[in-house]
C-alpha cells in the first residue's frame, strides 16, 4: 500500500515551510487544515495563518474548524478518505476518531529529540538548559501529546551563538529532508516504531510575555541563555527609568569581581556590563521602545543618563 492522499495539518511559518516541501516535491495534498483566521486589530479584517497562504498560492482547499471534536469534524474526514495526516506545528490535539480514519494514521514532526522536551516550546527550552544538540523526531500521534512511538529522528548541533529563531531556520531544513525522506519509507513498511521511555520523558510550557523578564539576581549563563532562547519573541528586557529595553545580544564575562544583581559595572561603547550572581553579563545589541535595535555604541552617547556606572537596572 501507498500514500496517495496526504491530509496536512499546521498554522505557523515552520509548518508553512513543511508544506511547502511536500508540494515541491510533487506528493498530492488533498486538504489542509490549520486554524481559524485570527482579527487583525480593531477591524473587521482577518489574518490568514502562513499554511493557509501556502494552501491558497497552491489551490489546496482548506479546512478551518472552530472544534475537531464536532461531529461534522469527524465525519469530514471520513469522507476524505485520505491515506494518512501530517502535522507539523498545528497547536491542536487531534481526537482519536479523526486519527482512526486514516490508514496511515496521524504523524507528528516535533522539535526535539523526544522524549525531552514535549510540549509548547522545545526549542526555547533546548536553549535554555544548555543542551548541545536537538532534533527533529517524527511521531505516531496517540492519545497523549508528544508521546507516541518514534519513528523518526535526525540530531543536530547546537552552536554558542544560536537563538530561537537561528535554531528553527536550521530544524525546519532538517526537518522537511527528514519528512520527504520519511515519507518515501513509509510505503515500503519499513519502520520500525520504538516506544519512548516515559521515565526520561520532560514537558514544555506555553511561553508568556513575561517570561521574557530579566532577573539579574540568577547566574549571567541564564540570563545569556534566556535571551538567546526568546530571541525574536518574546524577546528578554528589563526596566530602567520605566523604559523597557530589550535586550537581543549579551555575552558572560568571566570574572571574580562580585558587586549588587543588577549594578552597571561599566558604560562604554563596547558594551554595558551589569552585575549578576555569578559573573558579569555585558550587553551589546539593545532596542527601545518604537526604535530598531542597535549596538550598544550607536546607544551609549545618546543615553548616557540612563547607564550610569553604579546605578540599579530594575
């Protein structure tokens, strides 16, 4: 048996650029399902999802219901009868009756080396724990999120200087290599499912705006990982004279001198140092509020008032 009919089901620009792939690559996608259109400000207008402008530029017909649990939702699917469903960052658990109508079932790409990191937002946590390598892990969907047998995986290195955003542009090109690859196998039955080992299993949260807030009274590594792993949202900060500045490149300096969390240690045009509980963080690239971010030496002149050495950021 053969995969004729895809079913594929995401929202953002990731799942967008798996999407995309699997047309280029010429397998017939018969329906694409992502979420509803969100409001776009205070008018009427809406916002379609970067799947849904994919599936528009292609012709794809596009399924967008408000529940996958109505019974119109399930006997959609029903009557698709495609050969199996991918998805790719869709943000919606798929109810088991819909997962039951496809031959192939329903598979899932996600965004680390599971079992670690099941959830919302594996690549930020990556980051934020210091690991040295991630992945893509493809997936039988199952009851519970993220923890169906693997039946793909591809590793891949992460550098000092990867951020959120560096480190998706590199998972998604291993990422739809691996899914076309997958895809091509699948026909032939040779995959060999592995149970994921519950015991090494960690979860994810959903990732807050607030989160983004710097604590100058933890370790300089969490603070440089913290802004690596919210860069581009939503983004590290802190608050100086009531203004939020954000913060989109730091580097650990290492030294003994321990002074006050949060205490500008040096101004200059080579970076802002500030004390932390261990070791210093020197800020090099900032943006404040409605301006572009720029580096700290294109700052400093300009807002000499604001980093004055021995003064508090909050």
């Amino acid at each position: 048996m053969s995969i004729k009919k895809i079913f594929f089901a995401g929202t953002n620009k990731f799942s967008a650029i798996h999407l995309n792939q699997l047309i280029l690559k010429k397998f017939n996608v018969i329906y694409v399902l992502t979420k509803p259109d969100k409001k776009c400000g205070r008018g009427k207008k809406k916002k379609h999802s970067a799947v849904k402008k994919i599936a528009l530029e292609y012709k794809i017909p596009i399924f967008q219901p408000k529940s996958l649990n109505s019974i119109i939702s399930k006997k959609f699917f029903i009557k698709k009868k495609a050969d199996i469903m991918i998805v790719v960052s869709y943000g919606v658990i798929i109810p088991t009756e819909i997962i039951n109508t496809f031959p192939y079932g329903c598979i899932n790409l996600h965004t680390s080396l599971l079992p670690k990191f099941r959830g919302p937002s594996p690549i930020q946590s990556a980051i934020l724990s210091g690991e040295k390598k991630t992945g893509i892990t493809i997936i039988q969907i199952n009851k519970k999120i993220d923890s169906g047998d693997i039946l793909y995986k591809k590793s891949l290195i992460i550098k000092k200087n990867d951020t959120c955003k560096s480190l998706s542009q590199k998972l998604s090109i291993i990422g739809k290599k691996s899914l076309v690859k997958f895809l091509k196998i699948i026909s032939s039955q040779k995959i060999k499912k592995i149970k994921q080992i519950e015991k090494k299993a960690t979860y994810t949260k959903i990732i807050k705006k607030k989160d983004g807030l710097i604590d100058w009274n933890t370790y300089a590594i969490n603070i440089e990982r913290k802004i690596r792993a919210f860069n581009p949202w939503p983004s590290s900060y802190f608050f100086i004279n009531k203004n939020m500045i954000k913060v989109w490149k730091a580097k650990i300096i290492n030294s003994h001198i321990q002074d006050t969390p949060g205490k500008i240690l040096e101004a200059n045009k080579n970076g802002i140092l500030i004390s932390t509980k261990k070791k210093i963080i020197k800020l090099i690239e900032l943006q404040f509020p409605g301006k572009k971010r720029n580096h700290v030496k294109d700052i400093i002149n300009s807002h000499k008032n604001l980093f004055l050495v021995g003064s508090r950021l909050n």
